[in-house]
C-alpha cells in the first residue's frame, strides 16, 4: 500500500472528525443555551389563578401577593379568575398545569382542604397534586347582616333565629368554604336554624346583603369594609377567638354564651403543580418571603385583615391540623354538599 493510499484514507476520517467536534461543539452550546433558559426562570408573565371572581377577599389578598412577587422575581404576574365549586375549579386548572413554574394558584384554606371533605369525589387532593410555595397568612371572618334584618348585634342574632327556625338564611361564597364552615359551626353551637345559600364567590354576598335579598352572611373583613362604612350591612361578630384591629368595637363570636370557644379562621398560601422543579420551586419561596417581609406589601395584607405569615410555616401539618378540625364540623353539624 502506498503513502497516497494512506493519505487518502485518512483525509474522510480527518473530515468525519472535525464534524463530529462541530456537532458536539453545537451540542455543548444548545445545552448551555437551555441550562441558561432555565436559570433565567421566570422569562415570560407568571399566572397566578384565584378561585373566586374578583372582588372577593382571597382575590384582594392573592393581588397584593402577585404585586409582591412580581416585584421580587422582576417578572410580570397576571391573575386568572377561575370562580366556582368554592374555589376547587380553579385549583383543578393549576393541577392540570404544565409544571413549569408559569402557573401558580393561589387559594385559601377552603379549596386546599375544605372541599374535599364534602365533595369525595373531587378530583384532586391539595396534598397529593400541588407543592407548597408558602403560608401567606390568616384570616377571621366577619358574621353580618342586612339592615333589613332588623339585627344589630350579636345577642339580636342568636335570639331572633333561635326563635324563627328556618327563616332567616345566610350567604356564603360557596359549600364547603370557610364562609360554609362558619355558619355550620355557628348553627351546631347555638343550636340555630338557618338556610345556606351558596354562591360562585364572595363578591355577590354584600351587594344582595345589602339589598335585603338575604339576611345574614359570612365574608372577609375586606368585602364587608366598605359596606359597612356606607352603613348598607351591619357588623355582628368576627370567627377568631378575639377581636380584631380592623373591628376593634365588633365582638368574637365566643363572646356570647351560646357560642363560648368559637375559633374558625381562613388562611392563604400559594402552590404549585407538584412535578414543578425544586430550583423553581426555591426561586419562588425566596420571593415570597421577600413579598411578605415588603411593607407596602404587608400594609395592603394587613388592611383587609390579614395576619401576615413568614412564608415558611410548614404548611403541610397545617394542612393536616385543618383537615381533622373540618373533618370533626363535618360528622357533627352533618354537612353534605
């Protein structure tokens, strides 16, 4: 064989090599390129569903959160309203979510837990399908009433349904929401008679309220603030153990003798779908903590009644906790959906 023959054969193979290094050198780059997208994250709007119309106290609340992490992440965040079942509709839409961080739900303690006690058939389970973000904080509700009613105070609330059963009704933003929960306990503990109407959300209840199409209803001290102020509902009690800064002159409900322990609040937190990756996952618990630590952000939280959270509470045991509380309201005041 000759030296050519030999410098022949070697010239495709000197070719086949160089092109293998161009294609691997365009390999190195394209994965450079998508380890780049990646840690860029977040590279488009953010959307953060809400299971309830606007209006509501979950949807004042979720805007200031979506405010505050947006300003963290330095991304844009869009809300999505996805009203009905008490929110469990617009959980259902982040479960089915791509899990890549764009989609996040933000909800309360009503459709991350409640529904499912009631619906057995609901086709998520919060704990199972969503990964946590963070706790953002508390709630009590308010009990109100109509002017029509005639009642003004809480002691006027217990008599006069204890002595008309079946009467009165109350409005809440859905079954098995926290409003539902309260006006169970409510009437288990005093021993009242009253028809739940349920609604898609919370933004309906004030405005029929106010218009006498319903007596008396449950809703955050947000949706019922300016209500009040205009003098078109009438404040009778919060659900949480004491009184509150927003209605330092409106009692607790355990306050009267009839209802003595009464303690139900709402809570907030913000979730993923759960195969969301944990570098996402930690990008957005470090920006919401930031959030909740903002005091723009805190002042808005904390003006429609809110107890601010760190946004690391260990949201899973209180998931837990809430679900053998309801659980125990469930069995006793015999609920069904």
């Amino acid at each position: 064989m000759t030296s050519n023959s030999l410098i022949c054969r070697a010239i495709p193979l000197r070719r086949l090599c160089v092109g293998g290094a161009r294609w691997a050198l365009a390999a190195a780059l394209l994965a450079g390129t998508a380890a780049q997208g990646q840690s860029a994250y977040p590279n488009r709007p953010i959307s953060i569903v809400i299971g309830y119309p606007a209006g509501g106290s979950v949807d004042a609340v979720g805007r200031a959160v979506a405010d505050g992490l947006g300003k963290k992440l330095a991304a844009t965040t869009v809300i999505e309203n996805v009203g009905g079942a008490a929110g469990a509709i617009g959980v259902q839409r982040v479960v089915g979510a791509a899990p890549d961080g764009q989609t996040l739900i933000f909800g309360s303690s009503s459709e991350f837990v409640a529904t499912q006690l009631l619906n057995p058939s609901q086709k998520y389970d919060a704990a199972r399908d969503l990964v946590a973000i963070g706790y953002v904080g508390s709630i009590p509700l308010v009990l109100v009433a109509s002017t029509q009613s005639g009642v003004k105070t809480l002691d006027q609330f217990v008599s006069t349904v204890k002595a008309n059963p079946g009467k009165f009704s109350y409005g809440t933003s859905g079954v098995g929401s926290m409003l539902h929960f309260s006006g169970e306990l409510v009437k288990r503990q005093g021993g009242l008679s009253i028809l739940h109407i349920p609604y898609r959300g919370a933004s309906g209840i004030a405005s029929d309220l106010a218009g006498g199409a319903i007596e008396f209803a449950f809703l955050g001290p947000g949706a019922a603030q300016p209500f009040i102020d205009a003098g078109r509902i009438v404040p009778l009690a919060v659900t949480s153990s004491q009184r509150i800064p927003l209605l330092p002159s409106v009692p607790a409900l355990g306050e009267h003798p009839a209802l003595k322990g009464y303690d139900l609040v709402a809570w907030y937190a913000l979730m993923a779908p759960r195969k969301t990756s944990p570098e996402i996952v930690s990008k957005l618990q470090v920006a919401l903590k930031g959030a909740l630590q903002d005091p723009g952000i805190r002042q808005r939280l904390e003006q429609v009644g809110v107890v601010v959270g760190r946004g690391d509470e260990g949201l899973a045991s209180i998931m837990a906790k809430d679900a053998a509380q309801y659980r125990r309201i469930v069995e006793s005041a015999g609920m069904r959906e």
